[in-house]
C-alpha cells in the first residue's frame, strides 16, 4: 500500500486571523501594498506570512493593525 502525506487541518486561529486581516484592509479602502507601504513592510514579505499565517512575526501584525487604524479614523 502506498504512503499517503497526514491530513493537514489548518488552525482555525490561523483562518480567523486572515479573516480579520482582510476585513481591516477592506475597512480602510486601501490596497494591502499602499497600507505595507505606511506601516514600513515589506509588501512581498507580508502576503507570503499572510499565506502562511504562522510564519507572520506579531510586529508585522501589530504594525499593519496600527496603521489600518489609523487610515481609519483618517476616513
């Protein structure tokens, strides 16, 4: 019988946490590359954690949560 690669079940902190990403980008009404820009992270960088939420270190998170508040209260 062949081997078969475990199933992989994805976090569902990990799915939330995307999720939240995504509504705070759609909040502001910016593109993920301008609101990288303003927060100082490198845009490439950024999308690859997003893909893979557990790679993301907490300043990229923190940073890119401060900034979208801050485009926000600037709507």
């Amino acid at each position: 019988m062949p081997r078969t690669p475990p199933l992989v079940r994805k976090d569902p902190r990990g799915v939330e946490l995307r999720g939240e990403l995504a509504k705070m980008q759609e909040m502001t009404g910016k593109s993920y590359k301008y609101l990288c820009r303003k927060a100082g992270i490198e845009y490439g960088t950024f999308m690859a954690h997003k893909l893979d939420i557990e790679s993301m270190r907490l300043g990229e998170l923190w940073k890119f949560k401060d900034i979208c508040e801050k485009e926000m209260r600037n709507v």
